[in-house]
C-alpha cells in the first residue's frame, strides 16, 4: 500500500489511527527492521545512540498484557470490567510494538536533555517510517511507561526510560483529522 506522494504531502496530512483501530496485517521482521533502521536516523549529538528498541510481536503481546493488567488490578481492585479489558489488551491492539526506551544519562559533552529529545525524534521517525511501508502507526506512553513495576515485564532495564511504545499495523477506519492549532497562536517572531 505504498504511495508516491511527496514528503511535503505527507507531513500536511500526516495522522496517528488509535491503536484500538488497528488490525492485522503488521509489518514483518524484515519490514520491522527496514523501520527500525530508518527510525535510528535522527539527530544524536555525540554519537551516543541514548536509545535503544523492544520490539513487542506474536503471543508475547498477550502475556505482556495480562501481567500489566494485573499490576494495575492490584492497584485498583475495583476497575471496571470495560476498563479490565482495555488493561488486558494494552499490547493486542496493534499487531506490533515497539518500545523506544531512552537510555539518557549525564555524559562530559552531551547535555541529558538533547539525548532525551533524540529518543523523541526517534519515535516521530519511526512513525514516519511505519507510513511509509503502507502501515499505521500511533505513538503511545501510558501508565506503564512511568510504573517501574511494569519495567521488568516489559525488558526495561534499572536507570532506562520509555520515550514512548509505537503501535504499527493495518486499519479499515477513515483516516479523519483533528483540529490543529492555528500558527498564530503558537508562532512568534523575535524582534
């Protein structure tokens, strides 16, 4: 499902589809690791790669999910039976995951901060990247990104962080835009 639109087309019309709209097909391991390369081209000061890939495929999604939901069932005992199934689908929804964990750290030369925004570029690219193999895709956080409990079940190493889980796959909904903001309420020239 490859287009030939120019990269100016692409980026006016660009969209994230939610996850709970996503199908099968996913890309395969070949189409994963042509996205993952492409993802990795990203500004990085210093050459340090402060990023690093967990890619979440197959019945390992399943396991994932219902370990995760039980944290959170823990927590909150009275969820929600419609809320219990969104915790126990969290990575079922796509057919594929890919966590962007950064690995940001003090460094002698390279400010934390300008490491922790190339792990945000690198999901933006591998969304782009996931577009541009004819998939959709949406960039995620959620709660687990910021529960360090969720961080042995998910492959996230002591001192690591998730810049955000990218779900990749196929969709029948009408790709509708949002509203987005006007230029001049977010614009300003220096003078």
């Amino acid at each position: 499902m490859k287009t030939d639109i120019t990269l100016i087309d692409y980026l006016r019309t660009r969209r994230s589809i939610p996850a709970f709209q996503m199908r099968e097909p996913g890309p395969s391991k070949e189409e994963v690791d042509a996205m993952l390369t492409l993802a990795s081209r990203v500004p990085d000061h210093g050459k340090l790669a402060p990023w690093r890939f967990i890619v979440y495929s197959g019945p390992v999604r399943e396991r994932i999910s219902l370990e995760l939901s039980a944290i959170r069932k823990g927590d909150q005992p009275d969820l929600s039976e419609e809320m219990v199934k969104v915790e126990e689908t969290r990575f079922t929804r796509a057919p594929v995951v890919i966590a962007v964990v950064s690995r940001a750290a003090p460094h002698a030369k390279i400010p934390e901060w300008e490491q922790v925004m190339s792990a945000g570029a690198v999901c933006l690219n591998l969304l782009m990247a996931a577009n541009a193999h004819g998939y959709v895709s949406n960039w995620l956080s959620e709660w687990m990104a910021f529960d360090e409990r969720a961080f042995p079940i998910l492959g996230v190493q002591p001192g690591e962080k998730v810049a955000g889980f990218i779900h990749i796959g196929s969709t029948d909904f009408p790709v509708v835009d949002r509203p987005r903001p006007e230029l001049s309420d977010i614009v300003s020239w220096a003078e």
